[in-house]
C-alpha cells in the first residue's frame, strides 16, 4: 500500500465513522487522523479528502443515485457507500487522473468491503467517470 493509499483509507474510516454515527462530534476526525498517519503531508491529503466528501456529499449522493439504478443508497453497503463518495470526489472535484481513482476505490473496496464489492466500485464509478467527462 502507497502512502496516498494508506491516507485514502484512514479517510475512508473516518467518512464510515460520520456515515453510521452522524451524531458524533467531527474534531475528533483530526485526532483519529493524527494518531494514524504520522507524515504531515498525508494527514493534510486525508483531512482535505474528508472535508470534501462532507462537503459535497449531497450533490455526491445524488450523482451515485443517478449512476447506480435500482440502487439506493441507503440500500448498499455502508463501505461500498463510503469508498463510492471518496471515488466520486476525487473524480469530479480534485485533479487526481481517473484511472488512478478508480483502482485505488477498487483496492479499497476489496480490503474493506464484501467479495462484490470492488467489481460493483468499479461499475459505478466508470460510469460516473464516463458521464462527467461528457459534462453531463
């Protein structure tokens, strides 16, 4: 695991924290994030990757709707769910090439999510790559 990677997990941790407890007070994200990313650098990749993805996560939820048919969100999996809005910001919102968004949500998804779960990643955000590149 690169160490962007290693910072896109920890986001990851602290995106399916927010998810499944809304109710928890976010500065303790910072912490979580200092106690497990030592370099400054990755700390600052992973706290501007939280922040975007809280940002934005209406306007990112309501794009995996549209992709993903026949499946709400609220019906898939939290971990798919989370890697889904870090794939979807990154892609829309940050200059990183699609390509490299896309395998690291599918590694991801096969280290945190089910046995489907990368291959279902990968479908909706190709999707969300194709469409956006379109500008629809």
């Amino acid at each position: 695991m690169t160490r962007r990677s290693r910072a896109r997990a920890v986001a990851l941790q602290v995106l399916f924290q927010d998810d499944l407890n809304p109710g928890h007070n976010p500065g303790e994200a910072d912490q979580f994030l200092a106690r497990r990313l030592k370099a400054e650098e990755l700390r600052e990749l992973a706290r501007s990757l939280v922040a975007g993805v809280r940002r934005n996560r209406t306007e990112l939820d309501a794009m995996l709707s549209k992709i993903a048919e026949n499946w709400g969100l609220d019906r898939m999996a939290a971990t798919d769910r989370n890697v889904l809005r870090l794939g979807a910001f990154e892609l829309v919102y940050t200059e990183t090439p699609g390509p490299v968004v896309i395998d690291e949500a599918i590694d991801l998804a096969k280290r945190y999510g089910s046995a489907h779960s990368s291959q279902f990643v990968n479908g909706i955000l190709d999707k969300l790559m194709a469409s956006h590149r379109k500008g629809t």
